[in-house]
C-alpha cells in the first residue's frame, strides 16, 4: 500500500495507544510487527526532517535548534517540510485485524466474559488505513 510519510509520522501516537490495549495474541502481534515498521520508517524521516530544521534554524540560548515563524527562512522551511510529509512510498504490511470483542471479567461477579473492545475514535482516526475490525 502507498503511504505518504505524513501518514506515518500522524499515525505514530495513536499506534504507541494501540499497542498498550490488551488484545488477542494474534492482533497484538500484528501490532507490534507494524509499530517495528514504523519505528524503522520514522528514523528515516526524522532523520531528514532533523536536517531541514538544521538547515533552516537558528540555535536558541540552550543550543537547541529550531525555525521561527519570525524567521525568512519560514517559508523555504515549511515549504521543505511539506514536501518530505508528502512522499509517498510503498509500505508493506499486514493489517491489524482488531476484534470487536475481547476477553474480559465481570465487574459484579469476575465471571470471565466477551466484552466488547473499546478504543478512542481519534486512535482510530489516526490508524483507519492500517486496521481493519474483524
């Protein structure tokens, strides 16, 4: 599948979310070996990304080096930045394949249980190319 690095830097929060929700073992594998893959693409990008700033920015008074909006580089950085958020590229990966119920325990008796697998619509949101429910 083609995903821009914009993609994969937005997805990268609501993936660290995903991975901390118990899951079946199989969907939490998928997870896991998808978040490696992401680790790996967002060493590249911020490697590049890194530059850009570098290139661009100024050093503050603690040395770190950032670009101002004030600046007449501004414009050059974002137009930069823009353009490494839209390469796009083929990612290869399995979908996450999240089920819609979860092993769970009763509140009231600990009777163990299906429930229903609950997740937060902005993790979703950020991660709807990625997974798929089951």
């Amino acid at each position: 599948m083609k995903v821009t690095n914009g993609e994969i830097m937005n997805c990268k929060g609501a993936l660290e979310a995903l991975v901390k929700v118990k899951l079946p073992v199989r969907s939490s594998l998928q997870a896991a070996k998808f978040a490696n893959k992401v680790s790996q693409k967002l060493k590249a990008i911020d490697e590049v990304r890194q530059g850009i700033i570098k290139n661009y920015g100024e050093k503050n008074d603690k040395g770190q080096t950032s670009v101002s909006p004030e600046s007449p580089q501004w414009e050059q950085f974002v137009k930069e930045f823009n353009e490494l958020m839209e390469i796009e590229e083929e990612f290869v990966f399995e979908k996450i394949r999240l089920p819609e119920k979860v092993s769970g325990t009763c509140d009231s008796c600990k009777h163990n249980m299906d429930v229903t697998l609950q997740i937060e619509a902005s993790i979703l949101m950020a991660l709807e190319r990625f997974v798929e429910v089951a």
